[in-house]
C-alpha cells in the first residue's frame, strides 16, 4: 500500500489531515525532519500559522532541500492553505519571506486586495474551475461544490495555466488551486471540507 508523508510542522493542523487520510485507509509516514521523507510515495504539507515560522521550521530540519529534491522525482506533492503558499517563492506575510520556490509566483494579502473584508476569510465557498481536464486528477473524481477557507493571505502564480480554481469574493476572483506536473495545492482546507473534501484527498492518495 502507497505511504503517504504528512509534514508535522509541531504547530498546525497536521492531526486533522492525519485523521482523514487513516480514515481513508492509507498508510501515514510522520515527517519530522528530512530523514525519512525518500520513504513515502506521496507528501502533503498543510500548514496553519505564519510564513516565516514554518519556513524557519523546514529549514531547520533540511526540509526545504528534501522536499525540492523530492519534486524532482516526479512524486506527488500537496500543499494545503499555508502548505500550499510556502511552495511558492516568497510571501508578503510580516515582510517579505523566501518559500520552496517549486512554483512560482508569490503570496499576497487579502487586506490588501479587499480592504473592506474582515480577515481572516473564513467560510464555504464554491470552487470555479478552470482549465479542468483529464491531467487535473484532484478535480475529476466527481462533482466538488463548496469547499472551506480559512486565509488572510493567497497564492498569485506567475504561470495561470495552472490554477485549476478560483473562488469569487466581492466580485474579484483569487486562486483556489492549482496543479503543475507532479505538484498540487489548495487554499482550502480539503481536511475540514466534510465529503467533498474526502474526495480530493482520497484522488490525490491515489495518484501514481
């Protein structure tokens, strides 16, 4: 059976993702530091809480290295909210810091783009899909309605091929998801998302 690596960041919602990922029956590798991460089929990075702290975390578990040369073979990676930002190559989060820089692009804040929102967005919303095909595996197991956010800050990728969603706040749409290669991410929280949820994480475990 596929071993599918959690990143434990020690501080964000790795035990929910644990927990839906066993309830869907697939063997789980703790990765606390790089060590064991050539042992897993599959990564995901979640992440709740600041850019800066979990960047410093993965640097100082030689992560950062392990996860880039673990792109590289082709293995699937998902980054979920934080997980999913700290793939890009820096974030305005309390000044600029350097992420992954797997995809490219940058992370910005909401407040900035909305500035009469509340923060963070919290709440289900409906994924707008884009450029869905066959290659786009998390989004053609069936049909995914609403999803859950919680974020005050967004990925804006250089390359808009490959966002696969967008939700649409105040008539202005910010990226979802996206995928390029081998590499998947998602501003929800597909953990917290109930059935739908359970879907593209099941999708993504199954994915070669």
């Amino acid at each position: 059976m596929k071993k599918i690596g959690i990143v434990d960041f020690g501080f964000n919602n790795f035990h929910s993702i644990f927990a839906a990922v066993k309830y869907l029956k697939f063997n789980v590798i703790i990765i606390k530091d790089s060590k064991n991460v050539k042992e897993c089929d599959s990564i995901i990075l979640p992440g709740v809480g600041t850019y800066a702290n979990a960047m410093n975390f993965l640097k100082k578990k030689k992560l950062d290295i392990s996860l880039k040369e673990f792109a590289i073979t082709g293995k699937p990676i998902l980054g979920i909210c934080l997980g999913m930002q700290l793939l890009f190559e820096k974030s305005e989060e309390f000044g600029v810091t350097k992420g992954l820089g797997i995809l490219q692009g940058e992370i910005k804040s909401l407040k900035k783009k909305f500035t009469t929102e509340q923060l963070p967005n919290i709440g289900w919303y409906i994924l707008k899909k884009n450029n869905v095909n066959k290659k786009h595996k998390l989004f053609n197991v069936s049909k995914i309605d609403y999803v859950y956010f919680v974020h005050s800050f967004f990925a804006v990728p250089r390359e808009k091929n490959i966002i696969t969603s967008n939700i649409k706040i105040n008539n202005k749409f910010i990226c979802a998801s996206v995928q390029k290669n081998n590499i998947f991410a998602t501003q929800f929280h597909p953990e917290k998302s109930g059935r739908n949820g359970l879907q593209i994480l099941n999708a993504f475990c199954k994915i070669n």
